[in-house]
C-alpha cells in the first residue's frame, strides 16, 4: 500500500488518468470543505513512492474532479462557488477555462466517455449542466429540482446522462429527445421504494449521494448514500426495485464504482472510514427479479439472515487504512485488475490492491 499525505487539505475526490496509469489527481478542500480554499493535486507514482508532479490552488473548496478524455493533460474541478475550472497541467498556477453559471456548490463533474468532447456538472442548485472545454457558455441546463449530487455520462451512449438526487431518485435523460418532453427525462427511479420488505426491514427515504453505470451491462446502475445500502438497478424494468442490495456500511456510502476489468464488482467509500469491495452476484448467474426476489427474502427472514440481501451479492473484501471519512475511491484502468486509490478527510491518497483484502 502507497500513501501520500495531503498536507492541510482533506481529500474529496480521487480520478486515475485515462492515458497514464502512474498518475492520480486528487480534488482537496481545506477545512473539511467547509471553508477557506481548494486544491487540485497531480501525483505521480514512482520507484520511490507517490509524489507531487504540480498542485494548483482554488479560492474555494474543492469537491469532484474529472480528467479530459481528449487532452492527457487537462482536468475539470467543480467547486464550492459554483464554479467549474478547467487545468492543464503543462501550464502553471491558472485554469485555461472557467466557467460560473451554477448557483450553488458544484459536487460533480464527469466527461462523456464516448464522444469525448463534451463533460457534465451538477450542483445543489437543482440543475444539471453540459458544456464543451470550447465553448465559454454551458450546452445544455437540466432542471431536477432537488440537490443533485452526482451526475455520470452513460459509458455505452453519448447522449445519455444519468443523476441521484436528494429526494432519493436516480434519473435517466436522454438528449435526443425533444427538451420539451418533461427536459429529456426518460426515467426516474425512487432508490427507497424496492421490495414488498416487512415493516421491520423497509427503508424510508434519504439522500442519494453517489451512482455509476457498470462497465459491461449497459443497463446496469449501482446507487448509494445516507441509508448505507448499495443497490443496484436494471432500467430497462425500473418497476422492478433494486436487481441487488448490498448492505454492510455502518455510515452513508459516499462513493461507488464499478471495476472496470469485472462486470460484477464494485468498490464502495463510506463515512465509515472504509473502503468495501462487493459482487452484485451477475457472474454466478443468480440475478434475482420479481417474485423471485420477494420468495427469496421471506426465506432468509425465516433462517434469520438479513432480509436486504439477496441475488448473491455479498461483500468480498474490506479496506480499514483510513482515520476519517473516506470521499473517493477509483480504478486503475490499466495493468493488473486490482489496483485502486482511496482519498479521505484524513488528509491521506492511499493506493492499494483489493486483490488483498478479498476474502
């Protein structure tokens, strides 16, 4: 395990480059985010450890970062005065572009994956905004009217985006319908309604906090926040509830991510203090849905085992390293299939294999 210490600001966000798999950008804020300024560090991963290749400063915290799927060497930081800065770390000291049209806090940025040439925000101002790093003014304005904290790009579309929100909804658009029909929304899923669970297991609703579209099952959403479960969604059936619900996490899930070499694993941060690594049960062909899924809960109430999981998933794995709240994890995209990195309040960018702690 790798650690390198943010000296002064605490971590909220951690991305491994798309082009080179020894660098690591890092989104800090100082004061826990709560005030006083950011920082964007750019690591690299050398013989001799993990160090500081250029680090830029912000006059405001500092919550979500993305790289540039076009240029190896431009990221996209969403701050806390509604502020979007693009870096490029050939340069020194200032952004090659900023833009200010959300009116709140920013908490996510996300390039689109497929065409490449276009990234999205979302802001607890309720709006979900598209923009090119050309262009001086945003795309595109999504209302959800509710804070919005992590919006995503499908990784199999262009033109489909995706939100979790506070009122506990994952929201599909699709930006080839017309923006009069309800502003492209093609599908809202209400994260706490799931099964017919007893008085004694059901789930009120909270705050979503975090969601990604697996890498391989395009259909396939995983989505998370105050009420500790990870669940994941098919859209394709969004009457169905939850595919699968992986509890464990004793706090708010922060941040997931599906591993990017396996179709049924993802990884988990969590106000905890731990990074968990689960299977959502796909790859043993025990996906549940429907009646299949309510038989299956009323039999594991009945031998006393945790009516909230179910389909075969399971935590494999869990990392306990961090001191504080753990912010952000990734994937490595590159070499062995295990490689990730985990940022938290306690000041700390910890690389390591999950591969190590799976059990």
């Amino acid at each position: 395990m790798l650690e390198f210490r943010t000296q002064g600001f605490n971590g909220y966000a951690v991305k491994y480059s798309p082009f080179f798999d020894s660098r690591i950008a890092v989104a800090s804020a100082a004061n826990f985010g709560l005030v006083g300024n950011g920082r964007l560090y750019i690591l690299g991963l050398t013989p001799k450890g993990i160090v500081a290749e250029k680090w830029f400063d912000t006059q405001d915290s500092l919550y979500d970062l993305c790289w540039s799927e076009s240029h190896e060497n431009q990221c996209v930081v969403a701050a806390g005065d509604g502020s979007i800065k693009l870096f490029d770390i050939g340069l020194d000291d200032f952004p090659v572009q900023s833009w200010q049209e959300h009116k709140r806090e920013v908490f996510a940025v996300h390039w689109n994956l497929v065409a490449k040439d276009t990234f999205c925000s979302s802001s607890w101002d309720g709006t979900i905004k598209v923009w090119s790093p050309s262009r001086d003014s945003s795309l595109l304005t999504i209302p959800t009217h509710s804070c919005t904290y992590s919006t995503s790009f499908s990784p199999h579309s262009p033109s489909i985006l995706s939100s979790v929100s506070s009122d506990s909804h994952l929201r599909i658009f699709d930006l080839r319908t017309p923006s009069s029909a309800s502003n492209h929304l093609t599908c809202s899923i209400p994260l706490h309604a799931s099964l017919s669970l007893p008085s004694s297991a059901a789930v009120p609703p909270s705050e979503a906090l975090t969601h990604d579209w697996n890498k391989y099952r395009s259909p396939i959403i995983a989505a998370a926040g105050v009420d500790r479960l990870i669940r994941t969604f098919d859209i394709r059936n969004p009457a169905q509830g939850p595919v699968a619900m992986l509890p464990g996490h004793e706090y708010a899930v922060r941040k997931v991510a599906w591993s990017p070499h396996l179709s049924d694993v993802l990884l988990s941060a969590s106000y905890d203090m731990t990074c968990r690594v689960w299977t959502d049960g796909s790859a043993m062909g025990t996906d549940a849905g429907g009646s299949q899924q309510d038989e299956e809960i009323r039999m594991r109430m009945q031998s006393g085992g945790d009516p909230l999981t179910y389909g075969g998933s399971r935590e494999l794995g869990r990392m306990g390293r961090h001191t504080e709240f753990v912010m952000g994890v990734d994937w490595c995209l590159f070499g062995a299939e295990g490689w990730c990195a985990s940022a938290g309040w306690d000041e700390r960018l910890l690389v390591w294999d999950v591969r190590e702690i799976m059990r």
